[in-house]
C-alpha cells in the first residue's frame, strides 16, 4: 500500500486561547501556526506527494494549501476526518471542562467517552480509521505501492488513526501525543499496518523518495531507508 503523512494543522486561535474549537467555523491558524505550516511544507517540498486530503474545517484547509501549493495539487476535502463532534463541550474554555466528570472518562477511558449533544471518541476512530485506509488504498491503486500522500486532519483524529495503526487499544490513545503542524507517518502493508514515524515536527523527509514497501518487517531492524 502507499504511505499515509498524518499532517495536524498548526497552531490556531482557539489552541492559542485554550477554546476547545471542535467544528466552529473561522477557527484559523494565528501567527505562530502559519510559520509552522510553511516550514511543514518546506519538509515536504521534495516529497513526491501524489494527493492531499483535509478536514473541511479552516485551520486543516489552510494547513493543506502550505503543502499542497508546492505540489501543484488542489487538495481533497473529506468530512470523513474532520474534528470530532464535542457537542456541548465546543467552544468552551478547557480549564472549565477540566472539572466535568466526563472529562476523567476522556483521559482514562476514552472507549467509553460520548461528548453531549456530540459523538463518542470511539465513532470518531471509526470513521478516522475508514476514511484513511479508504484513501490510502484509493492512492496506491492509482499512483502504486511506493505512492505518498497528506491527510491533514486534527489531534484526536491522528492519535486514534495512530492507535489503530499500532493495534492499541483506544483507551490507551492519549498515551500518544500530536503537535500542531507535525508528520506522522504509516504505511498500510498486506500483513499489518507499519508505523515508521510519530509526531515529528523537524527534519528531512525527502528520503521518502526512496522507500520501499515491504510485507514483512525486517528482523534485526533493517538497514533504514535508501540514500
């Protein structure tokens, strides 16, 4: 299969304000989060990036334009991975919903976490996870097996995608963590998911260029990507 970058938008009003922006329209990327998106694309400027998918929501829509304008591709708008729905919880400062129950239950148990008026974490990862491996198959059939390409979307979102790929149990998710503007990386093979990186936010990525899908992992570790 092809290899998926997982990109989070970069930094936004509503992260800058500590606002849980959830799907509120014109949450857009302040000051600092531009500078991350550039120097994002900048990582990405000699990777042969065959698509870009967002989240409709602005800051992703703005994340993608920094990496999809130096591949001359117009990005691909999926609701699919859009933030997840917080319901009640949107638009409210994080301090305050630090002291709802269910915000133990967010951080312990997330499985079992429903937001009010919203949707659970676990249909989030649901749709997350179909949306990527939908992509990711859809790419590599049409551009082949070493084909990469972007999906922008949001923490939560990457963090479950993530989960799944390392075949974690949701509940463990916010072990993992998600910066603004970061890379993850997965390659989806024929015998299980291959999570080659989490979380980057610097260094080169053309070696990309190189890779080499393969069905089996390499025992001993291998001898890393081609120069």
């Amino acid at each position: 299969m092809a290899i998926v970058l997982l990109v989070r938008h970069g930094r936004s009003t509503a992260n800058t304000s500590g606002t849980l922006a959830g799907r509120l329209p014109d949450i857009h990327l302040d000051d600092l989060g531009r500078e991350q998106v550039e120097t994002t694309g900048a990582r990405l400027a000699d990777v042969p990036v065959a698509d870009v998918v967002t989240s409709p929501l602005e800051r992703c829509r703005e994340t993608a334009a920094a990496i999809a304008g130096r591949h001359g591709i117009e990005p691909t708008v999926d609701e699919a991975i859009t933030e997840c729905g917080y319901g009640d919880w949107q638009g409210r400062a994080l301090k305050e919903l630090a002291a709802e129950d269910l915000w133990k239950t967010v951080q312990l148990h997330p499985a079992a976490a429903a937001f009010p008026g919203g949707e659970s974490l676990a249909a989030m990862q649901a749709r997350g996870v179909a949306a990527v491996r939908g992509h990711d198959a859809r790419v590599a059939a049409e551009h082949g097996d070493e084909a990469v390409w972007v999906a922008v979307s949001h923490g939560d979102v990457i963090k479950a995608v993530l989960a799944d790929a390392l075949g974690m149990h949701l509940d463990l998710f916010q072990r993992l963590h998600v910066d603004p503007a970061s890379v993850s990386i997965v390659r989806y093979g024929s015998r299980r998911p291959d999570v080659v990186a989490v979380n980057t936010s610097a260094g080169d990525l053309s070696w990309l260029k190189a890779a080499e899908p393969s069905a089996d992992a390499a025992v001993g570790g291998g001898a890393g990507p081609r120069a």
